[in-house]
C-alpha cells in the first residue's frame, strides 16, 4: 500500500472512530488535524500529538497528506473535499454527502468530469460504513446469489432516543441549512442507504416527516413515516423516530419467495422450505465512540486504503451516496418540510 500519510478535517464527536481506525491500519500515519476553531485545534493537538492547522490549504502545504477524512458538519462537507482534491489529495468523507442537493451536486459533478477525463485519482469514498457489516454482506450475497427468491417488499425502521439536550449541544444539529434536516439526514440516512441498496434505486417516495417532541430546540424532524417505490415496483415501508425513550435495534426485513430475511443485531434467514433458520452474528468491536455507529468504520476506512491505486472509483462513491440524500429530500418536499 503506497498511501501512509492521513490527516483528519474537523475535529469533532466522529473524528474519534477515524482516528482510531488509523492507528489500526499499519503502514498509515496521522500526520495532522484542521479545525477552524483555535480551542478545538489547540486540543486535537494535545490529543493526538500531531500539528493542527486553521484550513485544508495549510494542513497540505505544511505536511503533505496522501488523505484526508471529513469529519466536519454537513454543511461544512463539500468545499473542503474540493479544496482536497484540487490539491491531489484522496478523501474519505463523512455521511451524508452534503447538506443539500446542490452542494452534493457539486462534488458529483467535479468526479463525473474527471471520470470523462481518464482521471482516477484522487479518489472520494463516503462513510456509509454499515454495507461492511457483516449482515449487510451477507444479505448482499444471498441476494446476488438467487437464493432467496424473488423479492416480494420490505420493511425498515430505525427507532432512537434523543434529548434536548443533544440539539443544544450542538446547534448545528437543529438547523435546517447546516444540518439539512433531522432524523432522516443524521440518523436514519444509513438504513436508507442499505434499503436502496438491497432494494433498488428509488423512484417514488410518498410520506411525512414531523417534529413531535424537538420543536423548542430544533427545526427539523424527529420522525419521519414513508414509502419508497423502487425501480422495479416494490415497496419498503420505512418508520424512524427519536421519541422512543431508549434506542431499539434497527430492522430491516425482506420478505423473498424462499425465505423470510430480518435483520436485527445481525441477520436472520427464516426458511419457508421448513429448513429452520441460519443467524449470522454481528462483529463487536471496542471502540472510544457511540454504539449505534456501528463496528465497520475501520473495515471501510481500511478498503479505502486498500484500493486507492485501483483504476476504478471506491464502489461508495459520491454518485451512489447522492441517492439516499435524494430519497430523504423527496422525503422532505412532499411532506412540505
């Protein structure tokens, strides 16, 4: 692996699991942080032991990057993967894409237009780190396999506990034009993306999204209710809400010709033939981070690596990311959000 050199843009609560999935990898070296707050830069130095620099320009002239990770607020996302990219550097960068369709727009089309040139590098991954676990995977594989059957419709839901006090924590969370929206954008996004990866891309979307118990704090949503419509005519019913008083486990079912597929805390294949049911378990990993970040962080950020001289973009690349921010935005204007 050529690439050792990764710095860390935005020094903030998900900078954590990329740090430690860094110091994971052999043969990758942290070589600095950027922040634009003087407090923030002055701690992520004493913690991590690196140079902390005001802006993505500094950060590259002064210690060279081979990549960096986005780590900042939604609406913080794009410019400096751009500023990272005019300057050869690769970027993972953190879910969602952007805080609005037409700032993702913007790096969709810059990577498109590389694309038509023969470039390949740099490279753009986005953090949708839950396709690496393993009931993802393996409900991926079944499905390319055939072995389920014909897929007749799904289920998802993704019911969470906040507090006030996160949104007054950071206000950014609550804000309709740097955070994008709510639950759907910060919470939910990550089963949205499995569902349209799964299920197909999404053509339709009816539903409703509403503030219940955050609207002192925030203007965005805590629950949202909807259905998709995929390509191929199925549909997924889809619940989320922030409301529960403790967080359950996501769910996302599919019910297929051969088998009934739940996948909760892992995955389970119920059988129709009688056969009984096959549970494949979930990774546990310790981590300095939240739980319902899940444990794939670093098996992305390690593919990423991995695959950095590969002629061919990184397989979660800004086009694919744009769809689940497309769903939730559809999401917001039919409901008049």
């Amino acid at each position: 692996m050529a690439v050792s050199r990764a710095a860390i843009v935005g020094w903030g609560d998900v900078a954590i699991i990329h740090h430690e999935a860094i110091v994971c990898i052999e043969g990758v070296d942290l070589v600095g942080v950027v922040d634009t707050d003087a407090e923030r830069r002055e701690a992520a130095t004493a913690a991590l032991g690196v140079p902390a620099f005001a802006s993505v320009a500094e950060l590259v002239d002064a210690v060279a990057p081979d990549v960096v990770h986005i780590t900042t607020p939604h609406h913080q996302h794009i410019t400096p993967t751009l500023e990272a990219l005019e300057r050869g550097v690769h970027v993972i960068q953190e879910k969602p894409l952007a805080a609005s369709i037409e700032d993702g727009q913007r790096l969709v089309d810059v990577m498109a237009r590389r694309e038509a040139q023969g470039l390949t590098s740099p490279k753009v991954g986005i953090c949708f780190q839950n396709r690496y676990n393993v009931s993802s995977q393996e409900l991926r594989r079944l499905l390319d396999s055939g072995e389920l059957g014909a897929v007749h419709g799904a289920y998802a839901s993704v019911v969470w506990t906040r507090t006030a006090d996160y949104y007054k924590a950071k206000p950014w969370r609550g804000s309709r034009e740097e955070s994008g929206g709510g639950l759907l954008i910060n919470q939910a996004i990550h089963t949205l993306d499995l569902v349209q990866w799964f299920m197909g891309d999404v053509v339709d979307v009816a539903g409703h999204v509403a503030t219940h118990r955050f609207g002192d704090v925030s203007e965005v949503e805590d629950t949202a209710e909807m259905l998709l419509t995929h390509a191929s005519g199925l549909k997924t019913a889809f619940y989320a809400t922030l409301t529960a008083p403790q967080h359950r486990p996501v769910e996302l079912e599919l019910d297929c010709d051969n088998a009934y597929v739940s996948l909760r805390n892992g995955l389970s294949v119920t059988w129709k033939d009688g056969r009984g049911t096959d549970r494949y378990e979930e990774r546990q990993a310790p981590s300095g981070g939240r739980s319902y970040w899940g444990v794939s962080h670093e098996l992305l950020v390690r593919d990423f690596y991995a695959k950095v001289d590969d002629p061919e973009p990184f397989w979660i690349s800004p086009a694919e990311a744009m769809k689940s921010l497309q769903i939730l935005k559809a999401t917001y204007q039919v409901s008049g959000f």
